[in-house]
C-alpha cells in the first residue's frame, strides 16, 4: 500500500481546518474547555461521541 508522504500531510494539516470540515457536513460544534466536541458523522448517535483536541 501506498503512504502519503509526510510533507503532504503537514501541508494539508495546515491548509484545512478540521472544524470546517465537520461543519461542512452540518453538524454543529461545542467548545469544551480546550477541546471541540459534536456527534459522530460516521454513524447515527444523539449526544456528543466525537472529541478533538486542538494543540496550538
């Protein structure tokens, strides 16, 4: 299998956001302390089972 060279993923990494992204598929972001959190957009679910972390 084919890897994705790492200079292309640190430029992706820097080119798009992953909140845009997830707001692009419409479901709506909540801030917890530092981190973001929303339903998964891989299955059906009702409550907040996606968590990121953002490390700036």
């Amino acid at each position: 299998m084919a890897r994705i060279p790492t200079q292309e993923i640190e430029r992706l990494k820097q080119e798009i956001a992953v909140q845009g992204l997830i707001e692009g598929t419409g479901h709506e972001l909540k801030r917890l302390g530092k981190d973001w959190i929303t339903r998964c957009p891989f299955h059906e679910d009702d409550t907040a089972s996606l968590w990121w972390a953002t490390f700036l």
